[in-house]
C-alpha cells in the first residue's frame, strides 16, 4: 500500500506538475465476446516521455504500473489495475493536487469513475451509461475507437438477447 505521506514533497509536487503537462487519465471499453458482459471498461494513468528517468520516478514513488518502450523510441508508463488506482494513483493525486483546471476536472471524473467500478455498477447498462457522460469531455474528448452509440447499441441488443435467454430459461 503507498504510504503517500512518507514521499517527499519535492518530488511529490515535481510529478504532480509533470503529469498535470504531459500525463493522462483514460477510460477506456473493448469489446468482449468471452466476458458476462459485452463491454470491458478500464481506467488508466498513463505518460509517455523520451527519457525513461523521470518516469521511473512515478513506478517508485507511486509503487506500480508498468514502463515499456515503444518502438519510436518514447518510453510509457501505465496503471491500468483498478486496485493500484484506488490506493495508490487516487491518493497521491489527491494529496499532490494539479495546478490546470483542465487535470482537476480530469482527475475529478477519473475518482468518479473508479468509485463506479468499484461499485460494479459499471456492468449494467445504467452504469455505462453514466460511464460515457463522465469521460465525454475528459481529455477534451480526445479520440475514441467506439463511439457512445456503437456502446450502447452492443449494450441494448445485448440486454435483450440476455432478457429472451432469461426468459428462455424459466419456461
């Protein structure tokens, strides 16, 4: 468990600056044909940089995620694990706060969302409904691979192909 009041302020304030210029909170859905529900919902912090130093900072100081390199050479770090997000990016953030109004409200939506999963009421149609007005305008909408109405047409064929196997199942 990160023990957030035990890093330094220095460095505390140095990667909350940094992430709030170059870092990013995501959510993002991929289709699952072997998942109970059709839709995997993630949350991720993620920053990308040429230099591996300064993100090797974020894995020690936060206590996990992953570096990888890409094959342009930009080095990326990612908490993408739903649990290393509530108890270690959250409160870090939390305690580190952002300067940007732009990374405040990202960040504000990012908690929202982690508290919906949490909750697992992102695994009802409702729930990802509330899932797509939160992330709307994070990241000044940034690009999307499914847009909200392919979601929620998968969903809705979904909900109803699972209402008529239920139905199925008790006659």
């Amino acid at each position: 468990m990160l023990r957030v009041q035990e890093i330094p302020l220095e460095v505390g304030w140095y990667l909350t600056g940094f992430a709030d210029g170059e870092g990013s909170f995501n959510v993002s859905f991929r289709p699952r044909k072997d998942y109970g529900f059709p839709w995997k919902i993630s949350l991720c912090f993620n920053i990308s940089q040429r230099d591996s130093v300064i993100l090797s900072q974020y894995k020690r100081h936060l206590g996990c995620g992953t570096m990888r390199q890409r094959r342009d050479g930009v080095w990326y770090y990612e908490v993408d694990n739903l649990v290393a997000i509530r108890e270690n990016v959250i409160p870090f953030f939390k305690r580190f706060g952002f300067r940007s109004s732009k990374k405040k409200r990202d960040f504000a939506k990012f908690v929202k969302l982690a508290e919906i999963m949490e909750q697992g009421r992102h695994l009802t149609v409702e729930g990802v409904e509330e899932v797509l007005a939160i992330r709307h305008d994070m990241n000044d909408g940034g690009k999307r691979r499914y847009t909200d109405a392919m979601i929620l047409e998968t969903l809705r064929a979904w909900e109803s192909s699972e209402t008529a196997r239920q139905t199925a199942d008790r006659g």
